[in-house]
C-alpha cells in the first residue's frame, strides 16, 4: 500500500475509521452548511469539464437535473477539450486583474499538472473540500490519492470525484495470454509487430502509458515522487528511452505515426487491427461490452505489479461567481447517489471515491453491479503518479525523439 501522504492527521484518520466518531464534530458545521445551502439556492455554476464522451455528457446533465430540483441551483456543463485551457483563461483574469467574484469558471473538472498550476500560482478558492458534509464517507486511507494529487498534497483544495488506474483491454479470442508487464508488452510486440501502439503525447493516455514505463524502468521510484530536476530526470529515465527506442519499430505503422487518441486505439482494436486498447477507466471495455461495441470475449486487466492510478477532482477558481453554489454541486457529486449512478457502467462507469463498506446497507446496494463481462477479474495494486512537474519534461523528450 502506498506510504499515506502528510496531510493525513488525526482529523483524517476519524473520518477514515467510520462515522461512529463524526457526530458531534460535524453537528457543528450543520449551521454553517446550511447558511451555504441557502447562499447557493437561484445561483448559477459555470462548471467547465471535459465533453468527449456521450456517456460523461449525459452523467452532467443528469447531474444539473438533480442540483435545480434538489437546491435550485443552475448547473451549465461548459464543454472543454483540454483542461490546459482553463487554466490559462483563469491565470489571465487574475493578471487583467479580476477580483474575487468576478470570474468566469464557477467550477472546473481538474487534475495533476492542472492543479499544481493552480495551486501554485494561487488560482484556488480554498480550502473547502474537507468541509463538505459527504467528504466524510471520502475512503482517504484506503484511496491515499484522493488527498494527494500526481505527488501534490490536495490540502482542501480540490474535491474529489472518481478514480481511475492504468488499465488494458483485449479480445481474449486474439490474445488468450494478455501481457504482465512493460517487457512482456514488448516481447509481444515483436512477436507480432504492427498490433500495438499507443496515442501521440500529449494525448493523455499516450502520456500515461509513457508514465507507466518510467515507473516500472526507474532506478528509484522514490524520486519519482519529487519535484523534477535536470539531474533526477535524467537518472530515471536512463532505462525508459533504451525500452521506447526497442519498441518503435515494431509499433503500428514501425512508430511513424501515432493515433491521437485512446478512443481511436479502442476502435482499431475493436477492429482487429491492433491487439490491445489501454485505457484509465477499468470499467470502460465492460462499457463498451454493454454497449454492443465490443465483444463479451473482450477482457480487462492491470499488470501484476501494479499499474498508475490516481483520483480525478473538482476545483473552484479563487475569483468564483457563486462559490457557495459550486461547493453545493462538489458535495452532491460525493454523495452515495451521485457516485453509485457514475460507478454504474449503464451510466458511466467511473470508480467511487467512497469507502462503501461504511454507508448504510441501502446505500452500498446501489453500488453492487453484479459480475459483467468486461470488468478488471482481478485488480492490480495502484502505483502512485509521477510529481505532476515530470509530464511536461517527459513530453517533450518524448516529441524531441519520435515525435512525427
């Protein structure tokens, strides 16, 4: 189990061991979230979130639907392709100079490099995420990552909302022995060679399956963890470009040319064209299964060590129109409800952040999917990010090498 991360104290560790020592704690923040909830009553979210899915669309609109009838609260999803960029439109308001209030991102779907820019440069409203009244059922000591962001310490910055883990998917009628590690996935791409390959970085799974490797090739993990440096990432990465450089030439199209993004390599699998899809969704082959786009002979796994994974959060900007309304909307995104529709693949199929072992029996019901074809049979330990400061180094050594 990865080492829990610093910001974990004694209040974590209540709130980690079950509702029986909340009670009295938080009767005493039930004023003030009420005053919160009537603030945010007839207020408008501006959330900016990704739009690149059918599915995750539908889960937002499904998600205005619920805040308007339950709290009167106005929910408009603002459709984003690359977080990047709100991050950039935050960062010029605050340099035009834009007070506290008068901001045009209520809410923003965010993490690792994103937030650290965030962060860092004071462009979070914050703390507020240990507030909320449904952070409490939050599985901080089970899920280390849900308060602590690509080796950044979330410090109540940012709420989170799903998990995620480096994952593969293949038709089992193709690849009956599905690789177990980096080395095994080269040894398989030379056997059969123009059947693997992965998104061009930037794309985020391209960067991901890059990640993966320096994981599994670096000489000390450890220093994975910390901020990078010309030195450290020069010494771990010394066995990473020896591996990229050996499996090139036996990628689709000897490595010339990348698809841009997993959903294309999904496809090309689903084709045959290619043997194996990665993805950072577990569910998302079981998905596709449900969905009659892939095969039920399709199956998912982890490698056997381990594979990356992290939490996926929102985030409130520090100059919030209506921060009182975006704190409402983060906290019904944890509640059991919220997380079991998002957890459920006929829906989306996003793993919870919850400790579900502690809800009531009628709540933890809503979490039992039953056994799909698909799913991950038997789940891998989650390898921690990278320090959110290694993707923009590794990417562009990367585009600098092979990039086309």
């Amino acid at each position: 189990m990865p080492h829990l991360p610093p910001l974990l104290t004694r209040r974590h560790l209540l709130l980690a061991a079950g509702s029986t020592a909340l009670p009295h704690a938080w009767s005493q923040t039930t004023p003030t979230w009420a005053a919160m909830e009537k603030a945010a009553r007839g207020q408008t979210v501006f959330w900016n979130a990704w739009a690149g899915s059918e599915q995750t669309n539908a889960y937002l609109l499904w998600v205005a639907q619920q805040v308007q009838a339950s709290h009167g609260v106005k929910l408009q999803h603002v459709k984003i392709t690359d977080t990047a960029d709100v991050v950039k439109r935050v960062r010029a308001e605050k340099a035009a100079g834009r007070t506290t209030s008068e901001g045009t991102v209520d809410l923003v779907w965010i993490n690792g490099e994103n937030f650290a820019a965030m962060k860092r440069e004071g462009l979070l409203f914050g703390p507020y995420a240990e507030t909320l009244p449904h952070f409490r059922w939050v599985d901080v000591a089970g899920k280390p990552t849900t308060l602590n962001d690509f080796s950044v310490p979330t410090e109540g910055m940012e709420s989170p909302w799903g998990m995620a883990q480096f994952t593969l998917f293949a038709d089992s009628k193709r690849l009956p022995q599905p690789p177990q590690n980096m080395q095994a996935l080269l040894a398989l791409a030379r056997a059969q060679p123009g059947r693997i390959t992965h998104p061009r970085l930037p794309d985020f799974h391209g960067t991901t399956f890059i990640k993966q490797a320096l994981v599994e090739f670096a000489p000390d993990a450890k220093a994975l963890a910390q901020p990078v440096t010309d030195a450290t990432f020069a010494t771990q990465t010394t066995a990473l470009w020896p591996f990229l450089d050996a499996l090139r030439p036996h990628l689709w199209r000897a490595g010339k040319q990348f698809p841009q993004n997993a959903a294309a390599v999904r496809q090309m699998m689903a084709d045959g064209e290619l043997l194996l899809a990665i993805t950072f969704n577990p569910n998302e082959a079981a998905n596709e299964i449900a969905a009659k786009r892939l095969p039920a002979s399709v199956v998912s796994w982890q490698f056997e060590k381990g594979t990356i994974g992290n939490t996926h959060f929102v985030a409130i900007p520090y100059n919030a129109r209506s921060k009182p309304a975006a704190q409402v909307v983060a906290n019904f995104l944890l509640s059991p409800a919220a997380q079991a529709r998002k957890a459920d693949i006929t829906h989306w199929g996003d793993p919870t952040v919850l400790d579900v072992t502690r809800l009531s029996a009628t709540d933890r019901a809503l979490f039992q999917t039953g056994n799909l074809a698909g799913l991950v049979a038997k789940g891998a330990p989650t390898l921690p990010e990278p320090h959110a400061s290694w993707v923009e180094p590794l990417e562009k050594e990367w585009a600098r090498r092979y990039g086309v």
